[in-house]
C-alpha cells in the first residue's frame, strides 16, 4: 500500500469508500450509503428506510442486518433504473439473497 510520496502508509492501505450508485466511483465517509447526488435522487421513503435499518458500526464490523441489505438492493436498483444502468447487486446478494423462482 503506497501512500504519498510512494511510501507505505496505514491509511493508503484502507479501503476507500465509494457510494453504493452502480457506476459511482464518488468517495464518501464509510457510514453514508451513497453520495450526495445519488442519496437525493433517491424518494425519500427509501432514504428513510435505509436509516431505519441501518446499525452503527456495520459499516466497521461488516455485518449489516439482512432489512439493510433488502433495502439497499431497493436503493441500488432504483438509482441504476435512473440512470439506464444494469443494477450491480453482488455486494448485498451474500447478506439478502434474491427468491429462487
């Protein structure tokens, strides 16, 4: 893990957090879901439902709660839905796995 100057850091070698928007490369803090563009295109219902299951710390243990999950599969694919994008899900398929047919 470089850092500046080519020199290995701890905090080069933390994972950079990127909003959840399929395609979004936008950095932001570990505990928001997506960037601010993203997060407001979003209806306010589905925002309110991500913070209702939402748990400090998830972000830290990796251990979000299978509602979470649900949720930001709803989030995720309403925003790709905007944008003409195919929704990328993986990330949340582990913890909420989608109904076999």
């Amino acid at each position: 893990c470089l850092g500046a100057g080519g020199r290995c850091t701890q905090e080069a070698c933390v994972m950079a957090h990127t909003c959840h928007a399929t395609g979004c490369a936008r950095e932001i803090p570990p505990s928001l879901f997506m960037c601010r563009l993203h997060w407001y295109s979003l209806p306010l219902p589905l925002r309110n439902r991500i913070w209702a299951t939402y748990r400090e710390g998830q972000e830290d243990d990796k251990q979000p709660s299978r509602e979470y999950c649900e949720v930001a599969i709803e989030c995720v694919r309403f925003v790709a839905a905007q944008e003409g994008r195919e929704p990328d899900i993986r990330l949340y398929e582990r913890y909420a796995p989608e109904e076999e047919a």
